[in-house]
C-alpha cells in the first residue's frame, strides 16, 4: 500500500538521497586518493611524512660521507728509467704495515698506450675495485684523463722525471748490461760493446735522439699527437696535465724530497717512506752495471737536437713546480713548517 505524500515530502527525501550517495562518493574519492600518494604519506614511528621528507638525506650527502682515506687510490704511470723501481719497492716492502696494496699495471708487450675497450674497463676497475683500497697503481703506462669515463672521484697522479740525455744513457746501457736488480737476466742487446759515444757517431738507431721522446708523451696522454717527436702540441699539453691533473711530480735527483713531499702530504700510503728509504737499501735499486757517462762532444751534439730541447724543457718545467712546491712547504724563515688556521667564523 503506497503512502501518499505531499510534494514537500518527495523534496525533502530527494534531497536525503542526494547527500546519501555525495557522501559515499567523497568517502570512496579519499580512499583513492590515499591508495595513490601512500607512497608519499605513510607516517611511521619517526614522525611526520614532512618530517621525514625534511631530514632525509639529499644527493650531496653521499659525497660528503666520502672516506678519502680509506678510498685512496694514487697512480703512479711511472716513466721507464727514473728511480721508479726504488721507489715501488719501498711501497711493496710498506704495504702490510701501512694496510694499503700495490698493484703492477702489465700492459701487453710493454705498451705505453691502452686500446679504448681497456682504458674504460681499467678505469672502472680502478674506481670501482674498493677491496684493494687504499691503492698505490703503478706501470709504464701514458696519463689516462678518468674525468671523461663519468668518474666521481678520480686518482691521484705522481710521476717522476729526470734529465732526458742520463735517462736515455742510461737506458741505452741497461739493455747491452743490464742491472743489479736481476743481474741473471740477458737483455736484449747483450754481447753490443758499442759505447753510447760510438754510437751517436755511426748514428745508429739506439741513440737516436728521438728515442728521448718519452718523457712528454707519458705527459700528455692517449692522444695519437702525443707520440709524434717534436710535436709542440704534445709539449704543451703535458705541461698542462702536469700542472693540472698531478699531485706531485718530482725528479729523479731529488728522490729524498719526493718522498718526504709525499709522506707530509698523503701518510695514510706514504707514512714511514722517508725512514725506508734512508736506511734500506732500496734507495738505489736498478743501478746499470756499466755505464760510460757521454763525451762533452756527444752531449753538445745531442744538445742541438730539437727532441732534446723539448723533452729539457719539460724537465726544467717540473723541476721549477717541484722546487716550488717544496718552497711553499715552509714558512719565510725556512725554519718552520706552514700551517693554515681558521678564523673570524661568521656567525658565531
């Protein structure tokens, strides 16, 4: 049986209807609307989700947590007869003490440049291999810029170099006579008594004054104008990367100095070298077992050479930024090491 009802009546139950069903649809809306941002919103027991969204770590904080120590990786693409095998040994004979590894770069056949797909798989390597770290790299190798492989943190480059005409000298008599550091070993011109003297007169090709061209291109890098002898561009650019991309550099005459520069700087590798190398006997490994030094003739002969005085130019460059370095490593009264501070911190 229908009730009858005044159209007031059906106004008022129209209208209950209609605020039924809005409040069923704003109800299910905010359960769809908390579904989508849960993500966003979820509160737990640290606190509010604009709390959290305020202290949560930003982009930068894991560079600043960097551990500089502990992630040290230094290369050292170590120029072919400068001390360098005195130098890595004391690495080798500290490396236990100081909690650090060395490793040897060995390229194939002794090359001093690496192909494309090596260089990115050994810069990665290097970057990534965080076992081995701290890490002193050592090998024969050119400069490998690592900011072009999308590197965070690149290694820290030393080198050392010496005056071009005693290291090809003395190269020259190493591979007729060898060394003291594996004297059992033929090298490859063993039984040729032809003095470095002889040879420059029948200008054979073994003291060929481009065979100096070493030094520059270790320098500049992996571009193919690097190995071209007498490019001036090859000159500029390792002056540059010597400037920019290098720790230190020192020279082969200075050895003492080096390390000493090196210990100061970086001791979490290079604490106790100084001492090492004081009273081991591994300050001067690899000594030629015979060599004549050049007749005056010879070196103003080699003197004239355009290769000759490129590569002296990029020795007097290192040796004015070495001396400078050590300079600036003492006070004006050379009695007092330099020291930094800080001061007027603003606000307080």
């Amino acid at each position: 049986m229908l009730i009858l009802l005044r159209p007031t009546h059906w106004l008022v139950l129209i209208a209950l209807c209609i605020l039924t069903c809005a409040g069923y649809w704003l109800l299910w809306s905010e359960i769809r609307l908390e579904n989508a941002f849960k993500p966003l919103t979820k509160v737990t027991e640290g606190g509010s989700a604009l709390e959290q969204s305020l202290s949560a770590p930003v982009a930068t904080a894991a560079v600043d947590s960097f551990d500089y120590e502990e992630q040290l990786v230094v290369l050292y693409n170590r120029v072919p007869k400068t001390g360098s095998t005195s130098f890595v040994n004391i690495a080798y004979d500290l490396c236990k003490l100081n909690k650090y590894h060395v490793l040897h770069i060995n390229v194939t056949a002794n090359m001093h440049v690496l192909s494309l797909p090596n260089q990115i798989a050994f810069v990665r390597n290097v970057s990534k291999w965080h076992e081995m770290k701290p890490a002193l790299y050592h090998g024969h190798m050119a400069f490998l810029d690592f900011s072009k492989f999308q590197i965070a943190h690149k290694p820290i480059y030393i080198n050392l170099v010496r005056k071009p005409l005693d290291r090809l000298v003395s190269y020259y008599y190493f591979l007729r006579f060898g060394d003291n550091y594996r004297p059992n070993l033929v090298r490859k011109k063993a039984g040729n008594k032809i003095t470095f003297d002889e040879c420059v007169v029948q200008k054979q090709p073994d003291c060929d004054p481009k065979n100096m061209w070493l030094q520059i291109p270790f320098f500049c890098g992996h571009a193919a104008e690097c190995w071209e002898p007498g490019s001036d561009w090859a000159l500029d650019q390792a002056k540059r990367n010597l400037v920019n991309e290098y720790f230190l550099v020192g020279v082969t005459e200075q050895m003492y100095e080096f390390v000493d520069l090196l210990e100061r700087s970086l001791p979490r590798i290079f604490h106790g070298f100084r001492e090492h190398y004081q009273t081991s006997n591994k300050s001067h490994l690899r000594v030629t077992s015979s060599k004549l030094p050049p007749s005056e003739s010879t070196i103003k002969s080699i003197q004239k050479t355009k290769i000759w005085q490129m590569e002296n130019d990029l020795y007097e460059f290192a040796l004015a930024q070495f001396e400078f370095n050590k300079k600036k490593l003492m006070q004006p009264d050379n009695k007092h090491l330099q020291k930094f501070m800080y001061e007027k911190i603003r606000p307080k």
